[in-house]
C-alpha cells in the first residue's frame, strides 16, 4: 500500500493564486472577485493543501514561504479530520457516533472526552436556540430521505413517528463521568449540522500548535475559519464572497473575517419537488417539516463550529427569530437571505454586522 503522506503531498499540495485557491467555493474567494492584475501575481500566491473528507473538500490555505513546516502542519490538521470524522460519521458502522446510537437506549455509554464536550455543547445550543439545532433530528432526515441524498415525500403519520423520537432534551449526560444514555428507544444522533466546523476547529489547533497563526480553513465550502492575515491584502483578515443560495453564478455579498469562522446553511442543492412545491433538505427538528423560512442564513462567530450550528438554526429560526436571537448575542452576525417582493429577486438582511466588516455585490 502506498504511503498515504506521500499521496496527500503529490495530489493535494499546489500553489494557486488566491482568487484561485477558492474560486470555486460556495462561499467565495479570498481577495475579493476580480483576477490579480499583473503587478498583484508576485504577492497573491497561496499555498492550499486540501482533502476529501466528511463528503466534501477541506482545504487549508496558507500564505506561501510564511512559515517553516507550515505544508506538513496543515497534512496533519487534515489527517485530524480524517479521524475525526471515523468518530463521528453515522455511515460507517466502525464508527463511535454509531456504536452510540446502537447501545444508549439499553445502557449508559461511556463517550471519549472532545466528543462528550462537543455533544454537550450541542445540548447547550439546542436551548438556546428554542430546539431549532437538534443532534437527534437523524430519524427525520431517514423518512424525508435525506440521509442518502435522495428526497422522498413521507405521509403525515410517518412524520408523527419520527418526530416523536426527536429532542435533545432526551439526552442523559453525566459530565462526571463522561456518558450518555438515551431516554427513547429508537432516538440517534447525527452531528450534521455541527460536525464539519468542530472539525475546523480541532484542525486549527494542529495549526497553532505549530506556531502557524496565519491560515484559512474550509470545508465543503459553507464552513470557514479564518485567523490571522492574508499576507499581501490591504486590509486585516482575509476576504470571504458569499454566493447566491439558487444563482451559484451570482455573488451577494463580501466578508472581511478577522480571526473568526463563518458557516452558511441553505438548501439550494439538497431538495427535491413534489406536487409543484419545493421541499428543501434542512428540517425543522420542532415540527419534523422542512424549514423554508428563509433562502440562506449566514453566522459569523468565533468559532466554526458555532457559526455551522448557528447558520442551521438561523435558518431554522426564520428571519424575525433570528433577529431576537442575535440582538440579545452581539458577538453574533448574521446575514439571512429572502426572497424579494419581485420574483426572481432576493433581499438581505445584515443583523449585528459592522460596516466595515461586509458589503453588497
């Protein structure tokens, strides 16, 4: 068997220019949208090493020659990801997240301690969201056909069923000895919603603690973690474009992230039509139906895996909820997106955002 290392550094280890290196995100590209002039090219370069992972492309951008050891720092942040997601994926049956869900309604169930406090965090955020994050909504995406990607119209009565093994407030966490068990039979976990930005951030902890302070982080481009500087930008940060959720050819809006992580929720490509209404893939876990409050939700926070839960409970929440939500949380920013009064057009709504820290496109 080939070495794996040596693979991620001959596939996966290039230098692109930084409107290159994530042209091609959901969320956009650094620098902002036109193409380097020619004075810029000598200034831009990135170095980007990126990895299949948890269904999607992690890729870490660094500035070229800034820091020694920076390529291998960022490899082992992916290997990270790799492990974690061997935790804390529902579709491999080897995985903790699954022998979980297998055992806790029969019996308590000791959980390794950075899963126990991610579950605990969820938990958390479940309060305080009103239950628009739920870790244990799985059984709905099951019956709505999510799970595998593959929309199906459910009846109301098989909705009812799956709804009722919904709740974290189901879930028993014993924080002194580190365990769960669930009150239901039938419940399960899926950490969808917040798993790829607790893996951004376990990945940025690889990176700092090899003294690399100045990076870029996606994964499966709704979810970034920025943290120092891009080295030849003008201003603080690094530049961050947000596309339109149906136009993917079309971008909205820009964000300048300085040291923060950004998450976005939308179900423009996870949907399916059934009798001329659109049913999109992010589900309500209070009422076990699709959300469609709102195209888009975009959260700025701290860190990614609170900007990933956060954008999916805004857009859960609803516009008017999500407002209340964030007023009463200003380290919060959000950018919801809604249809406009017209058809065909979309209006934003920039709540707790500074001035200078976006603008329309």
């Amino acid at each position: 068997m080939s070495d794996p290392t040596k693979t991620t550094r001959r596939e996966f280890l290039k230098g692109k220019s930084a409107v290159e290196a994530l042209g091609d995100a959901v969320i956009g590209s650094p620098e902002g949208l036109p193409p380097p002039s020619s004075t810029q090219r000598g200034r831009t370069y990135l170095l980007n090493v990126a990895r299949q992972a948890m269904a999607c492309e992690f890729e870490v951008l660094l500035n070229a020659g800034q820091y020694p050891g920076a390529a291998d720092a960022a490899i082992a942040a992916l290997d990270l990801v790799e492990q974690l997601e061997a935790q804390l994926t529902v579709y491999r049956d080897t995985s903790e997240l699954v022998a979980i869900n297998r055992r806790a309604a029969r019996e308590t169930v000791a959980v390794e301690s950075r899963l126990f406090d991610l579950l605990s965090r969820a938990v958390e955020l479940h309060a305080a969201t009103g239950g628009a994050l739920d870790i244990t909504s799985g059984p709905l995406s099951k019956i709505w056909g999510f799970y595998r990607r593959q929309g199906t119209m459910p009846t109301a009565a098989e909705v009812a069923e799956a709804h009722a093994l919904v709740g974290s407030h189901k879930l028993v966490l014993d924080s002194a000895h580190r365990t769960i068990r669930f009150q239901q039979p039938g419940m399960e976990l899926n950490l969808g919603a917040i798993g790829k930005g607790h893996a951004l951030d376990r990945a940025a902890e690889v990176l700092e603690n090899a003294g690399v302070r100045d990076y870029c982080i996606h994964g499966g481009n709704s979810s970034v973690l920025a943290r120092g500087n891009r080295s030849s930008a003008s201003r603080p940060g690094w530049s961050i474009a947000l596309r339109h959720p149906l136009k993917p050819e079309i971008r909205l809006a820009e964000f300048q992230l300085v040291d923060q992580a950004l998450g976005t929720s939308g179900s423009g490509t996870q949907f399916f039509h059934y009798q001329g209404k659109r049913y999109g893939h992010i589900l309500d876990p209070r009422t076990g139906w699709p959300a469609d409050k709102v195209l888009s939700a975009t959260v700025i926070a701290r860190t990614a895996e609170q900007s990933d839960a956060l954008s999916t409970a805004l857009y859960v929440m609803g516009l008017e909820a999500a407002r209340e939500f964030c007023w009463s949380r200003p380290e919060i920013s959000a950018l919801l997106v809604t249809a406009g009064t017209r058809a065909g057009t979309t209006e934003l709504h920039p709540i707790n955002l500074p001035e200078d820290a976006w603008r329309r496109l």
